[in-house]
C-alpha cells in the first residue's frame, strides 16, 4: 500500500499550478487548516461539501451505557461524542468501482 504525505499533495499542486512547491506549501496548509477549524468549530455537527470530490460531515454519536470493553468483558460507559464522516462524489465512487486488473490484484496479495 502507498501511503501519501502532506508533502506528497503539495508536490502534485505545485506540479498542476506549474509553480514551486515553496509556493504551493502555504496553500495546500491553509485549505487543510480551514477544514480542520471548520470541523472543529462545529457546533455539534456540520457538513463541507466539496463538489466532485466527496462530503466531509462531523455527525454525533449516542451515549452508550452498557459497551463492553472485548479484552476484559467490563463494562463500561462511553460517552456521546461527535466523529468524522466521509462520502465520496459519485465521480470519485464511480472511478473506485472499476475492476481491477489481474497486475494489480496480484500486487496486493504479494
């Protein structure tokens, strides 16, 4: 599996803006910082939508009185909280539903 970095995406919109990537870096920081603050100054919930890439939602949780911990059996109780939720655009669902080639199943299971 190939794991992207920060670096990686400043690297690609520096790439596509055809400018250098110590141009780019501020950029790419202020929209993950925007995101980030907006998710966090949800009150409780919210919802970015993004066109052609997806939908970030901050959603809450239920309080759950009698969760059981799996390693000891306990239980215990967790409290309601929010988490984070991501939906992708049907152009980005549409391109994730094709099949894959032979090459590249044998790849992951090497």
């Amino acid at each position: 599996m190939i794991t992207y970095t920060k670096r990686d995406i400043i690297r690609r919109v520096a790439e596509e803006m055809d400018e250098p990537m110590v141009q780019a870096d501020p950029w790419v920081n202020a929209v993950l910082v925007a995101l980030r603050e907006t998710m966090m100054d949800a009150d409780p919930t919210c919802r970015i939508e993004l066109r052609d890439f997806g939908v970030f939602e901050v959603k809450k949780t239920k309080a759950k009185p009698k969760a059981r911990n799996p390693r000891t059996n306990e239980e215990i109780y967790v409290p309601a909280h929010r988490k984070t939720h991501f939906k992708p655009s049907k152009l980005l669902k549409e391109f994730l539903k094709q099949p894959l080639d032979e090459e590249e199943v044998e790849e992951m299971e090497d």
